[in-house]
C-alpha cells in the first residue's frame, strides 16, 4: 500500500463548501509531518495518517511540498492521507490475479 497525503481546501468557515484537493509531493516525510504534528497529536500516529486542521504556520511549513499557494486568508486546509494499492497489487489485479498481502 502507498500512502498519499493530499491537501483537501474549504471554503472558510464552519459552513464552508469543499472546494478541491490538491496533491502533496511525495518526497515529504512522515519524520518532519511527525514532528510538525506531534503536540496536536492525542494518540501516536507515527506514520501521520489522520487529518489535521491546518494553521498559518503549518501551511507556511507544507508550501513547500504543494504546487498551489496555500492562502489562508481565503481558505481552510486539512491534511488528510489515503492509500493506493501498491505496483504489485495493481499488476495482480490487472492480471485478474489474486491480489497480494501487501
């Protein structure tokens, strides 16, 4: 399985419209979200796969790793993760093949 982490974009406010998602890059590190997210973190997710709400100063740290301007003056961000099967699955199933433990 390969986790993704993209960035879902809301309309600001409690009531605000979801707008779109925007991919993160993947040569991101669980290490530095890790440490970007450990004191919000109730429960060890070391492997960052929940949806975290973002500030100014997480967004100004995540620009980096996303292609559209992160513009908090005009949205809400969350930090969310999914996974996609891996290559070996993909080709199994492609294949009509029982898909692999992975």
């Amino acid at each position: 399985m390969q986790i993704k982490r993209a960035i879902e974009v809301w309309e600001k406010g409690m009531d605000g419209a979801f707008v779109a998602t925007w991919p993160v890059a993947d040569t991101i590190s669980p290490v530095f979200l890790l440490q970007l997210f450990a004191a919000e973190q109730q429960r060890p997710d070391p492997d960052m796969l929940l949806g975290y709400f973002l500030s100014a100063d997480k967004l100004a740290a995540l620009q980096p790793y996303v292609a559209e301007q992160l513009d908090a003056s005009r949205y809400d961000f969350i930090l969310t993760a999914f996974g996609l099967p891996s290559q070996r699955a993909q080709d199994a199933a492609d294949a009509q093949e029982s898909p692999p433990f992975d």
